[in-house]
C-alpha cells in the first residue's frame, strides 16, 4: 500500500457562496497533514470552468488563485479514470475528496452525484441526503415526520410570488404576526435572509428570496439564543458542545458571518445542562432522519422556557477562520488536521452505506 492519500480539494464554483468556499478550502487546505496526503487542489471559477492550481492556502483564501500556474482538468463521471482528467497531461487518481463547495452546484447534491458517478469517495453525504438538506421546505417537512420540534413555516414559490405579491404577503399575514423571517428555500449561509417587520419588508423580502431560489419559506419569528452543534460519523454519528452565538446584528446575517468580527461565539453555549443534552440528542435526531453521512452543522433556538427548536442543517458546513463546526468539534478534542483525518476516515469507511 502507498504511504499517502491523493485528496482533490475541491472549491469555487457557480454559487452565491463562492467568496465562502475559498475561505473554507484554504482552511481545509492548511489542515491536510502533507506526512499523509498529497493534496490536489481543484478551484471552479464562478463560470464554471475547473483547474488544477498550485495556489497557495493564501491565494485561495484571497480568490487570488487564478493568478497561479493553473491547468485545465476535472473530475469525469468516467470511472476508468476515478480521479482527475488533466487536459494535455497525465491523469491524477484519486484515493478521496473533500469537495468544500457551499450552496448550489455543490452543496446540494451535484458534487456528490458527480464523485458517486466517478466512483471516489468524498468527506461529505450522499446525493440523496444533501439535496434533502439543502431545501429546508423539504427538510422541514422531513423532521416534521420524525417529530423534531420546529417553528412554523410557510412554503411560496418564485414563479407565484412574481406574479402575485399580494397573494403571498396576505397569506404569509394570515398565518404568523410580525415580525417574520423570509428565506430562499434553498441557500446557505444567510443568502437572501431577511426579518421583516411590516407589509413592505415582507414584499421586498419575498422578491429578494426569489431572486435566490425557485421557492421560498416564510417562518416565524422564534425569541430565543441561537445554538449550533457539530455532528460527526455515518451510522453512528457523536455531537459535539454546543455553541451559541450572539449576532452583532439583528439576526446572523451573512455580514455578521462573514464581513465583521463583532458577533460573540459562546463556546460552551450560555444554556444550562439538561438544554444542552436536549440540543446535542436533537441534532442526533435530526441527523439520522437527514439519512447524513460524514459531517453536518445543526442550529437551533433554545427559548427561554427551555424550549429546543429545530432551525436548519449544513451538509458542508463553513470552515473559515469564524465557522462554528471546526470550532466546535476542535472543544470536543477533534480539531485541525485530527478532524481532516477523520473525516477522511469516515468517507473510506465500511459503514459509510
């Protein structure tokens, strides 16, 4: 057997997320112990076209890696080739991947599709699971079933929304009071987001999220501290300590994400002992009916009466210098290039079906 792994790191891509991807993939590039790997970085522009680069962690972290040496090659469906396909040069097998591809053409399914096709295992879940996970309507409706505890919701899609704004605000009024949230059914990390305290917000809101995806979910307001866990494993999964954060702004939006570092991350989260077992058993839950494999970020609402409300989950979920999942596993004694090697652990793993 060989002594190292080839790993294509996989970034970019067509998505309202690409800025993030290259923050996570240069994290994850950083974390890749090179005693064991040898990593093979492959960036899609936001067009869509795909190369090997020799950036630096830097460079992609930056999105400054298209002024590397680059080289036109991808990942086929072709299985003779299981790796990737150099245009005018030699092929390059591929032992695993670790695609960190946020939101559309990535994080919902496509990725895994394509490395299922090519016959490569990947860090992340499969098809089936990520598509479920990425449209919260779906999910939502999913958890529903399994008994998870969540807010209200109400699901609108763009095309009735363009024609008829009134229709969907009166319908959206009828069922929760202000203020309430509107959200793409299908984006991550706070795209198109907006709480919305009148009749005017909630239009624009509506026609914002639109602009995102083909449906759109309208939720009500829930009054309680935000808390994330790290979910980790295939058929047996672990979650990690819980993680609360407090927004520095009036939800956490995608600015307070990812363009100030003023929100406050409480690591263990300021919620008592018994909230806390509740939250992690919950993200378990919600985990296994998401039929989730390799990693996931679970959120929720915990309110002042203690209830635990499930709010959403990120099959791929960020890795950038503020994200919470490698955050949170690393105070659950798996972090850095410990927790690239379990993930990679997990992805070639017997109990991965």
């Amino acid at each position: 057997m060989k002594d190292k792994l080839n790993v294509a790191l996989i970034f970019g891509g067509v998505s309202n997320e690409y800025e993030i991807s290259c923050m996570s993939a240069a994290n994850v590039y950083d974390i890749l112990d090179r005693k064991k790997y040898d990593v093979f970085p492959i960036g899609i522009t936001r067009q869509g076209r795909w190369y090997l680069t020799d950036a630096t962690a830097e460079q992609i972290r930056a999105d400054k890696w298209l002024d590397a040496d680059n080289r036109v090659a991808f990942i086929p469906p072709d299985r003779s080739v299981r790796g990737i396909y150099v245009v005018g040069g030699k092929n390059i097998k591929i032992d695993v991947a670790f695609p960190v591809l946020h939101g559309k053409n990535g994080e919902d399914g496509a990725a895994a599709a394509l490395l299922a096709l090519a016959g490569i295992p990947q860090v992340t879940t499969t098809m089936t699971s990520a598509a479920l996970c990425m449209d919260k309507a779906l999910t939502k409706t999913v958890c529903k079933a399994a008994g998870i505890d969540q807010c209200g919701w109400e699901t609108f899609y763009s095309r009735d929304l363009k024609t008829d704004i009134g229709a969907a605000a009166d319908r959206a009024e009828a069922r929760f009071d202000y203020p309430m949230f509107v959200k793409p059914s299908s984006a991550g990390s706070s795209v198109g987001v907006n709480k919305c305290s009148d009749r005017a917000t909630l239009e624009a809101a509506l026609l914002e999220a639109a602009r995102h995806d083909f449906k759109v979910i309208v939720e009500e307001y829930v009054k309680g501290a935000e808390v994330e866990v790290a979910v980790i494993g295939n058929n047996v999964p672990h979650a990690s300590v819980c993680g609360q954060i407090a927004p520095s702004r009036e939800f956490y939006s995608y600015d307070s994400k990812y363009k100030d570092d003023n929100s406050e991350l409480y690591i263990p989260a300021h919620i008592n002992d018994d909230a806390a077992l509740r939250v992690r058993q919950t993200a378990v839950a919600v985990y296994k009916a998401t039929d989730c494999r390799g990693m996931a970020r679970v959120d929720f609402f915990v309110t002042d009466d203690e209830r635990v409300i499930f709010n959403e989950i990120n099959t791929i979920p960020g890795f950038t210098n503020i994200s919470m999942y490698p955050k949170l596993m690393a105070h659950s004694c798996v972090g850095g290039s410990e927790l690239a090697d379990r993930l990679i652990e997990l992805a070639l793993s017997e109990d991965r079906v």
